[in-house]
C-alpha cells in the first residue's frame, strides 16, 4: 500500500434501534487489491449517555465498471455505553457486518452504509459519509 491507498474521512447518520444521530471519523488504507482496512470511530448523541464505538473493520470491494463502490465487510469493535449517575458503564467487544456504495466525485467519495452490530444484543446503523 502506498501514500495514495490511504483516505480520511467523516460520516454521520442514525443508530436505528436506539432512535439517535452519530458523528464519527475514519480512515481507509488498501490492504491488497480489492481488501481495505477502515479502522473508525462513532460517537452517538444519546441524551444523559455516552455511547461510542471504536471499530476496526475491514471490507471487500466488488468490481464494477464505472466510478462507484460496492463493499462488503466484517470487522470488531468495542461499543461502550455509560448512563449518567452512579458507575454504571459497560463495555463490550462486538462484531461488525457492514455493506456500502460510494461513487468517486472529484477527489472525494460521498458514500452511504448499513452497518449490524452484534453484541449479544444487536443495534443497526445508517450513515452517510464523505473520504477524502
């Protein structure tokens, strides 16, 4: 991988299952030809909580014939959840199954996800992000 195998970027969407918004940050680096490595970080705005996860995912991006994406992927994570109040906080590794497009604009990627995340329970996402 070189230099120009490597994107940052932002995304923000909907965490479906607990009805509330998330902010988070990325980076993508090729790891062979189609496989990439996209370790992320998800902050969710749940009030008198602090949700995050941070996520090492990887995915496999499909051939096609234009200047789209289409990926698929698994990858782990850790989801912590602490309500306000007493030391109530949890942490819990997860599994990550996440399926994408992006189309290639310029020199960015604007690009839509679908993330499950399995944890004993399970949660899912939508998310809409830009790499650059």
């Amino acid at each position: 991988a070189s230099a120009g195998d490597t994107k940052f970027g932002v995304r923000g969407g909907y965490y479906t299952d607990i009805g509330d918004p998330f902010l988070g940050a990325e980076v993508l680096t090729r790891v062979t030809n189609r496989i990439y490595f996209n370790p992320n970080f998800e902050y969710v705005f749940v009030e008198d909580v602090t949700y995050w996860t941070l996520n090492g995912d990887f995915h496999y991006d499909f051939p096609t014939h234009s200047r789209s994406y289409v990926w698929a992927g698994a990858g782990l994570g850790l989801k912590h959840v602490d309500p306000a109040g007493d030391d109530n906080g949890d942490s819990d590794a997860a599994l990550n199954l996440l399926a994408g497009i992006g189309f290639q604009a310029g020199s960015v990627i604007p690009y839509f996800q679908a993330k499950v995340i399995l944890d004993g329970g399970s949660e899912f996402a939508l998310a809409f992000g830009v790499r650059f």
